[in-house]
C-alpha cells in the first residue's frame, strides 16, 4: 500500500465545527503535510490559532516561499489562492475561482500537479461547488478522496458536487474524518475507479494557466472551446474546458467556474440587472413629479395629466420589475433530493 504525507482539504459554510472535531483527533505525529483552504474571502482570520488550541498539530497561515513540514497546518491567508510548487508554498492574487479567492481548486490542483499519488484531497460541508474539480484533478492524478457525508453536512452543495464530479475513496461522518485521512496517509487503498477519459496534458495546461505560467488565448483555445457565455466578473468570453470532469468554464483574465458557480453567477448577475432596472424606472418616477409640480406652477393642466400618466406608467413597471426579482431567484440550480 501506498502511504500518503500531502493533504488538502477544503471547506466552507458549515465547516467550522467539523474542523474543530478534525483537528482535535488528529494524532500529533502525523507524518502528512495539511492545507486548508476555507472561504474567508478578505476578511481577517484567528482560525490558525483556534486550529492550534483545539488540536496536537500546530497552524498558521501559509507564507509565500514557505517550505511545508509534516505535522503542520497550513491554511491559505485572506485573498490570496494557496498553491504548492517546487516543495513550497506559492501564494497568489490570481483572479477568483467559483467566486472565491482563496479557492479550493487552486490549491488541490496544484498538489496533485507536484505530489499526484501522495495527495490526499477532502472535501467538507460547504455551498455551491469549490472543490469539486479540484478534488477531480486529485484522484485523476492517482490521489485519494475524502468526501463529508452529504446527510452529515450543514450545507452539502460543496460534498454533494464532488461525489458527482470525482467519486471518492471514503465518504465519513464529520466524527469519523480523522480516522479516514489517518488511513488514506497509512496507504489505504483506492476503492473508486478513475474515469478513462481524463486528457491529463489539458489538466496540466489548465493549471499552467491558472498558475499564471502560460497565459493567452492560444492555450485556451488549445484545451477549451469558446462559448456563447460571458465571464460574470470581468465580461470576457468564457471557454468551456473540453475535459468534463466536472464541467467548467474559464475566461482569458483568470477568472473560472465549475458549473453550478457560473448558475450561481448568473443568476446573481440577472439580479443585478433587474435592480438596475428598477433604479432607473425610479429615477423616472421622480423627474416626471418634479416636471409635474412644475407644470402646476406654471397652471399647464395638460402637462400635469401627461406626467400623471408617466408615473403610473413608471410605477407599474416597477412593480412588474420588483416580480422578475422574485421570479429570477427560481433560475438558480436546485440540489438533487
């Protein structure tokens, strides 16, 4: 059996508790190396030293040029993706990845990029679907996959789309994750087959790309074909990777999205509009009773009724803006029962 020392871990909402339980029964010498990425986008962090107060392992926020040791806790500091090239730790402002900056995928990539059959990738409770590629690109890489219980999860869209998109190896309850990283570093084997149809030199450009080695349209365009789609931070033409494990697209700027991100964007992006909308009608709205006040001034009945009937208008169309809000919320993907 193959022993493992590379672990990586993502997690989001939901997933504080359960690494609190993670930590505290994990062994003080565990011959692994551990990144975590959780989803705290800019904000500040204590999660280091609460990490180092409920386990044996010590944390700390990982350092760019760092060079990792076993029976550590790395985790990824606020805005910046957390990747591992050349034995250390790289740190980057690279464009965000399924809204999030640090991501999960980024980081799980590039481990299995550097380490391949000595990662260990877990996926915890989280929204939406980071992780899932990452973890995809981990076990296509030879690595073994940790996935929380869905049905054990405060919020199961992050487990739930990597079950889908990678499979796994193990699948525990929050109680029992640190007995299976325990048995995935002592070389439990593999129980889950790897699809036969990974084109791994595509993986490898995609996350030459992301990295920011190779950056141009031609790269893309080697890996991925362009799509009616339009990145939704930065209006660039999105690509959609040809490899389908799972399905997502990325923009030349750097900015990328498993699939139900890019729903999640989209929708957003939808709604976003829709309040534009109603700004604008509202807009309408006041400079058509500020014209009428002026028509009553100036004793022009006509033009007083003309602008009564702009602003029924407006505000009909308002209201028929304010149901399309409501309306657009029932685009976003639902979760399969």
């Amino acid at each position: 059996m193959k022993r493992r020392d590379v672990v990586v871990i993502a997690a989001s909402s939901g997933a504080f508790h359960v690494l609190r339980t993670l930590v505290a029964r994990l062994p003080a010498d565990l011959p692994a190396i551990i990144s975590i990425v959780v989803h705290i986008g800019r904000h500040a962090s204590r999660l280091p030293e609460l990490l180092s107060c409920w386990g044996p392992l010590p944390a700390c926020h990982a350092s760019h040029g760092d060079v990792p040791q076993p029976g550590h806790i790395y985790l990824a500091p606020p805005d910046r993706h957390l990747l591992m090239n050349k034995g250390r730790f790289q740190l980057s402002g690279a464009a965000a990845e399924n809204f999030a900056r640090p991501a999960a995928d980024p980081l799980f990539r590039s481990a299995a990029m550097q380490y391949g059959e000595r990662v260990v990738g877990v996926v915890l409770s989280g929204d939406l679907d980071d992780g899932a590629a990452g973890l995809a690109m981990v076990r296509a890489h030879g690595g073994y996959g940790i996935v929380q219980d869905p049905a054990d999860c405060e919020v199961s869209s992050m487990p739930r789309a990597a079950l889908k998109a990678a499979g796994a190896d193990a699948i525990a309850l929050a109680d029992a994750l640190a007995d299976a990283i325990v048995a995935a570093v002592q070389g439990a084997p593999r129980i889950a087959p790897d699809p036969d149809d990974i084109d791994h030199a595509a993986l490898r450009t995609e996350a030459q790309i992301a990295s920011g080695e190779r950056v141009g349209l031609d790269e893309l365009d080697g890996i991925a074909v362009r799509s009616a789609l339009t990145c939704p931070d930065c209006g660039g033409v999105l690509w959609r990777l040809r490899d389908i494990h799972p399905p997502r697209y990325r923009c030349h700027t750097g900015h990328a999205y498993s699939i139900r991100s890019l729903d999640e964007a989209i929708v957003q992006r939808t709604e976003q509009s829709i309040w534009m909308a109603i700004r604008a009608v509202n807009e309408c709205v006041v400079l058509a009773r500020e014209r009428r006040q002026s028509a009553t001034r100036a004793g022009d009945a006509t033009a007083a009724s003309a602008e009564d009937l702009r602003i029924n208008d407006a505000q009909a169309l308002s209201d028929l803006l304010r149901a399309a809000v409501e309306r657009a919320g029932a685009l976003r993907g639902r979760e399969a029962e």
